[in-house]
C-alpha cells in the first residue's frame, strides 16, 4: 500500500509551467524532427503507432473485437477488428487513425497546462503497455518496446523539469506531426498510391469522397494543433 500510495503521490504531482524558452525550444526539436526528411523517417514510427493504437481504442469504445495489431518497418501499419463490417462503429474505427495522433497530442497539452507533466508521461507508458498486449509482429513488438523504453528512460532518470520538457517535446511532437500525415497521406492518393488508405474506405463506407474525409482530418489535426499549442503558451505568454 506504501509503494502504490508514493507512486500515485508522484504521478498526480504538479509542476510548475515550464519558461517560454524552453517550451519554444521544445517546439523547435519537434518540428525540427518533423520536417527533417532524415529524423522524420525515424521519428513517423512514433506516429504510427499512436494512430495503430487509435484505430484500436476506436474499435474498443465502440463495441467491436480487436484482433490484433501490426507495425511495419516502412512505417505502415495495421488495425485489424471484428464486428459489423458498416455502420458507426467501422465508420468511427476508421476515421480514428488519422485523426487520433492530433486527438492524443491535445489531451497531452491539456494534462500539461494543468501542470500534470509527470502523470502524462506515466498515463502514455500504461497506453504503450495496453498497446503491447495487441501487438501481432516482431517489428511491432520492438517498436513499441523501444518507444517505451525512452518514456520510462525519461520518467524514472529525469529530474522533474527535464520530465516536463520531455513531456512538452512529445506533445509537440503529436500535434505537428499529425498533420503532416493527413498531406503525406493526399500526397499519395493523388499519385495511385494509397487506393485502400482510411479515407478511401469510409468513402466506401459513407458514400463521401474521400477528399472529403481527407479534410476532415485536416480539419481535426489542424484544430487540435491550435487550440493546444495556444493551452500550451497561454500560462508561459507572460513568463
């Protein structure tokens, strides 16, 4: 009872917001990763599996069976679930990948401008645990090991306002790096490539062009990289 009284005591502890410079700073890495043609192809495994892991928890929420998950080595990856293959459950399980990424990023910015820096990093480590049950491949399976390890790396070595900054770097990180995904993803339906991408099955599922579907996670990503870039800034503005 000690031990877990003292975890929960550090998990749910505040911390103070972090100086503008340094969360700018935050926000230069993470954008330095994503536009980065050479980091980006290393850091996109990361966003795959927040939006693997969204398909996955969209499935759950909405009553279907998860079958299992796979991450690949060129950064693709696959959701698998059972249920009814149409209908607002496979509408709603579709749409999460893309849209989850950005989704995961604001609810990271809002854990942090409430100052729960710590509890987001322990609250990402049991989403990765949870995801690791499901995971169907060997590459899947080191993929989210060595992700895991980092979080961990930084949660249990890091004073607390290197924790913080660390927490701030992988917001960042969500937010930019969700839109970026939705153009790559256009950028390939223009060019024949990506013909069974998530949009083009709800435009099969709903009867809405996919290039509508393709705005709407824009739209989404695009809204969640505002609202939580400005929770983000808006108690450091003055600092």
């Amino acid at each position: 009872m000690d031990l877990v009284s003292s975890l929960w005591e550090q998990v749910s502890a505040t911390s103070p917001p972090l100086p503008l410079w340094l969360l700018v700073l935050t926000a230069a890495l993470a954008a330095a990763l994503v536009l980065s043609p050479t980091l980006w192809q290393r850091a996109r495994h990361s966003v795959t599996i927040a939006h693997e892991g969204a398909h996955g928890l969209a499935a759950l929420v909405t009553g279907r069976r998860l079958a299992g998950i796979r991450l690949h080595s060129d950064t693709s990856g696959v959701t698998v679930s059972a249920g009814r293959p149409r209908g607002p459950g496979m509408v709603l399980t579709a749409a999460a990948g893309y849209t989850g990424p950005g989704l995961f990023g604001l609810g990271a910015a809002a854990l942090l401008a409430a100052g729960f820096a710590i509890g987001l990093l322990w609250a990402l480590l049991l989403l990765l645990a949870l995801l690791l049950v499901q995971i169907r491949n060997w590459y899947g399976l080191w993929s989210v090991l060595v992700t895991g390890t980092l979080v961990f790396a930084a949660t249990w070595w890091l004073p607390a306002a290197g924790q913080s900054a660390f927490a701030a770097g992988v917001t960042w990180f969500l937010l930019l790096a969700a839109p970026k995904t939705v153009l790559e993803l256009q950028a390939k339906r223009r060019s024949g490539a990506a013909r069974d991408s998530d949009a083009d099955q709800l435009a099969r599922l709903t009867g809405l062009p996919g290039i509508v579907w393709v705005a709407v996670f824009l739209l989404v990503d695009g809204g969640a990289l505002l609202l939580g870039g400005w929770w983000l800034l808006r108690d450091t503005a003055l600092l």
